[in-house]
C-alpha cells in the first residue's frame, strides 16, 4: 500500500531546483518550501531571491524563510504544515528538532558516493583530486554532518574535459533522479537503509576559501590541470604574475621536459601562448581573467598586455 506523502523542501540554490521541480511534476504534496532569506547581491544590491524561491512562489508553493532554524515561531509555524517527510539538497546544516519532526524522517542529497567527500565542497574536491569517478547519495540525516545511513546511490564518470561546472550540472539531475527514486521507494515502504562505514582512505571534502584556490606550481603538471578545473569556472584558481593577480579558468598539461626553469617561471612568445613551469614539465594556459579585466581566451589577453620573461 502507498503512503500519503506530504513533503517539506529545503534548498537554496539552483542545485535544488531540479529535484523540486521533478517532485512537483510528477505530482507529490509538496506542503512547504525551505530557503534561504532574500538578501542584496549584485552591482545594485538589489535584494535576491534564492532559485528555490522563485520556483516555488511559479508553483504557488508556500515558502518560509527562517534567519533562526532553533526558533519557537519557526518551529511552530512547521508543525503545522503537518509534513511526514522532509527533503533536504544544498541547505544548512538542520538542528536535530527540525530533522526528527517527521514520522518518516528527512533525507539529502548529497552530491559524492558518501563516505567519500563529506562536506561542503564534494564536487570541486573530486575534481581536484583526479577522481575517474564520483555521483549521489540518498541518505537520512543524523547529528554528524553527511553520516547517516546511506539509502540508494548513482554513479557518474568524471570525464577528462569536465571542470566543476560541467559536473555540477550533470550531478544536479543526477541528483533529482535519485530523489525521485528515494521518494518512491519511502512511498511503497520499500527502503532498507545502512549504515555508512569509513576507513583510513575515506576523503573529505572541506569549504573552499580564496586561499584554498592559489595554484601551487610545486605540483606536477596533471595535479595543476586537475586543481585548475575543479575550481573553473567558480570560485576559480588563481596565481600571481608580475605583480597582478590572474584567474585560471582552463590548462592543458603539457609533456614537456626542455624547459629547466624553476616551478613558477613564465614561458610566453607574448603573442600565442602562456606555458608555466610545474614540477615535472609546464601546463599551457589557455583561458584566463586579468584582475579588473574579463575573462578571456590567451591569444586575446597578449593582444594587448605583455608579460616581461
């Protein structure tokens, strides 16, 4: 016999919207939706919606926009909603009285095979990790971060040319689909829960900040390759050049052991190309943004700036 599911959301960016958008097709009660508070962003700080938001409010979807998720007010304004199930992808971390408050408990999607890459960051550190492969994960939240029991997996290849925005978007579908089949397996009572088991070998996946994305020349030239398009296009790899600071957005590694410079050194014609040295050869960088400037293709940065070797 089915279950008469009546579903909370929560998720903010457009990561989300997939599996929303595929719960409302396919005709579940979704009853509320969880995001984050409009705020400023943009030139003219105008004041932002979340994706989530938008696509709710399109579907005449209640929406609540808690500041405090510990709140009496919120808390209370939730239970009425009556939910039996709640669905949680890219979201803050839930306190254990929102997570507990339904009978069939919440689950999230998580965009790595868990217990690989538990945290913040999982599809970029996959990348920069040189993974062949990676995917999403089902699972029932508990106190630890990413630790509960897992209920279903998919798995996706991570191509050579794939950068994390490639991946992202691949993973965001990936990651309605799985939903979509954890929903129906919890509808038909179908769903045989276990636990996570990790190991000496188990990565994680920590938040990014601006120091984790400067490039280390010290690397092999495969290792920056990898590091460059696990960050591209957001939040980006960067170095310093001559007193600038330049984003990288794409490298080619490049086989090449006649140059005998130290990691860091510039080789450039300053018409056609930008080699720099890494610890076993030079990556070739091929897409690139000057601070203050666009982004742009390398012939078109050296038509007009000239680096001094």
């Amino acid at each position: 016999m089915k279950r008469d599911l009546r579903i909370v959301f929560m998720g903010t960016p457009d990561f989300a919207v997939p599996t929303l958008q595929t719960l409302v097709e396919h005709h579940y009660k979704v009853v509320a939706v969880i995001t984050a508070p409009d705020k400023p962003a943009g030139r003219g700080q105008k004041i932002h919606q979340s994706p989530v938001k938008e696509y709710a409010v399109s579907q005449n979807i209640p929406v609540l926009q808690p500041t405090n998720l510990k709140s009496e007010v919120f808390l209370e304004e939730l239970r009425r909603y009556n939910a039996n199930l709640q669905i949680i992808v890219a979201f803050r971390m839930l306190p254990e009285v929102v997570w507990a408050m339904p009978e069939l408990g919440s689950f999230n999607i998580h965009a790595s095979l868990l217990p690989q890459y538990r945290g913040a960051a999982p599809i970029n550190w996959a990348i920069i990790n040189g993974e062949k492969e990676t995917g999403v994960t089902s699972f029932f939240l508990k106190h630890e971060i990413d630790t509960g029991d897992l209920i279903f997996q998919d798995r996706i290849t991570i191509m050579e040319d794939d950068d994390f925005g490639t991946l992202y978007e691949k993973l965001k579908h990936k990651g309605a689909e799985l939903a979509l089949r954890t929903v129906q397996a919890i509808e038909k009572d179908e769903v045989r829960p276990k636990p996570q088991v990790t190991t000496t070998e188990t990565k994680h996946a920590p938040k990014i900040f601006k120091d984790t994305c400067q490039i280390n020349w010290n690397q092999p030239a495969e290792q920056v390759r990898d590091f460059v398009r696990g960050l591209s296009p957001y939040p980006a790899a960067w170095t310093q050049l001559q007193d600038k600071n330049f984003k990288i957005f794409k490298v080619e590694a490049l086989d090449n052991t006649a140059y005998t410079s130290q990691p860091g050194y510039v080789h450039t014609d300053n018409k056609t190309f930008l080699h720099i040295q890494t610890a076993d050869g030079a990556v070739s960088v091929l897409d690139l943004q000057m601070e203050g400037k666009k982004r742009m293709p390398i012939q078109d940065l050296l038509r007009g700036y000239t680096f001094n070797v």
